[in-house]
C-alpha cells in the first residue's frame, strides 16, 4: 500500500530479464548500460539469496512493515510456488538453495491425491497484514490454497530446468 514492499518472486523474474538483455546491450555497444544492470544483478543477487531466503525455500515477498509472506514462520501462507519456481527459472539462485526450495515445492504443494500443485499453504483466512485479493478467496480455492495454472505450469518448468542443469552442469 505504501510502496515499500518487496515481491521475491518478481526479484527472480527480474533476474532473469535482465540476464537475458545484459548481452543486447553489449552487442548494441551499450557497454555503460549493459554494466549497470550487472551491478544491479549482483545486489539482486545477494538480496534475494539472503534476506529473500528463510531456510528451506524462499519467501514470498515482505510488506511495506518488513514482515514476510510466504516464511516459516507464517500461520498462512508459509510456502509460495512461484517463489521456489522461479528461483530456478531465474538462474540466479544458488544451486543448493534451488534444489531445497523445489524440494519443498514438492514436498508441500504438490498434492497428489488431489492431482493439483497449490499455490501457496497452507491458504489465507485471518493472516494480518492482509496479502490483499488472495485471501478474499474461500481457502483451498484459486490462488488462495488451490492450483493456479501458470504457477503450476512454471513449477514444471523449473523441475525440468533444475534437472537439466544438474544433468549438464554447461547448461
């Protein structure tokens, strides 16, 4: 509300754009610019692989307070998909960190009784400060508990990407 969150899912997202447009900038000979998003990049980098990381997986985001979504030591909401998805998909997660953040993907969102990859659990009711229009849905029904599609389509995505790195360390 204030401004002074910070998403950690869209800190990995970030990564990976600007991984990917740091080598256009050099080809366009845009050496100071390309150089600037390295930096960026690196202080990214150490943020999300430290304060963004709650020891098993990664946090979702904070609020404008400082308090974390998506950490252990939430009622609600503890663990996030996209979070662990795209700390892989993102290449700048540590390897250590990206195989225990999809292990506890797997281990806590994949449901397979249900046939469902939930987005988040446990779901949303009373949390405060508010994580705003996902917890106005019932627990256990979209993003509030239940599978969201392209979240479940990027967990997939950074199972296999994390495999294959680990497969063939060059990518």
């Amino acid at each position: 509300i204030e401004g002074r969150g910070e998403s950690v899912w869209l800190g990995w997202f970030l990564c990976r754009l600007v991984a990917d447009f740091v080598p256009l900038a050099h080809a366009r000979g845009e050496v100071d610019r390309a150089h600037r998003w390295e930096a960026a990049l690196q202080g990214w980098k150490l943020a999300l692989q430290g304060p963004a990381w709650d020891g098993k997986w990664f946090k979702r985001a904070f609020f404008d307070d400082g308090q974390a979504l998506g950490s252990n030591a939430n009622a609600e909401a503890r663990i996030d998909l996209i979070a662990q998805a795209w700390s892989a998909l993102s290449g700048a997660a540590e390897p250590g960190q990206q195989s225990a953040a999809l292990e506890s993907m797997d281990a806590q969102l994949v449901d397979p009784e249900q046939g469902l990859i939930k987005l988040l659990d446990p779901p949303l009711g009373l949390a405060l400060p508010s994580a705003g229009y996902i917890q106005a849905y019932p627990p256990g029904v979209r993003e509030n508990g239940g599978q969201y599609s392209h979240a479940g389509v990027w967990a997939l995505m950074a199972l296999a990407t994390h495999a294959k790195s680990a497969d063939d360390p060059m990518g």
